[in-house]
C-alpha cells in the first residue's frame, strides 16, 4: 500500500516561505499525477498543484506565481515550495496520489 507522509510546515510570516514534501513509499513515478490539497480553517479541500512522473505542473489560481511544485524521482519525493505567503494560505496541506492521502502538515501564515 502506498504510504505519503508529509513534512516541512510550521508558522511563518507573510510574505515568508516555506518547502513542504511529501515523500512516497511503495510507489514510484509514472504517469499518475501528485496533488497537493489543502484544507482552512472551517472550510472545505482546495486543490493547490499537481505534478506527474513526467514532470508537467499546473497550478490553481490563488497560488500561481508564488509556489512551485517538483519532484525528486530518485528520493520519491514530491515538494511544494510556497513563497510570497499571506494569511489565506494557513491551512492543512496534503499530499494526494489516487486515493492515498497524506496524514496533513499544518500551515499557520501570521503575523
């Protein structure tokens, strides 16, 4: 079964930056595509970015120009880089392939 265990949030102030990962077991890179997902406070999932094993990105609206996604094929690793945050970024970010989800990494942009 495959495992996705999330890393790398914590607090930080706007406009700071942050590296999440998510590294994967059990399960190596093909054409399947890696989201991350995140939750707010009080409101539902929001899809944030994927990736696939070919390397092709897409972002949502509300974070492109400021994260990027990539991955680490040899480390089955997926990383989300968020710069330039705000405080509508705070939230539980997931990892997400197929049906497996991560167990979350809480985000908390304040001042």
């Amino acid at each position: 079964q495959v495992q996705l265990v999330e890393s790398g949030g914590g607090p930080v102030q706007p406009g700071g930056s942050l590296r999440l990962s998510c590294a994967a077991s059990r399960f190596t890179f093909n054409s399947n595509w890696m989201n991350w997902v995140r939750q707010a406070p009080g409101k539902g999932l929001e899809w944030v970015s994927r990736i696939n094993g070919l390397g092709s990105t897409n972002y949502a609206d509300s974070v492109k120009g400021r994260f990027t996604i990539s991955r680490d094929n040899a480390k089955n690793t997926v990383y989300l880089q968020m710069n330039s945050l705000k405080p509508e970024d705070t939230a539980i970010y997931y990892c997400n392939l197929v049906t497996y989800w991560g167990q979350g990494t809480q985000v908390t942009v304040s001042s």
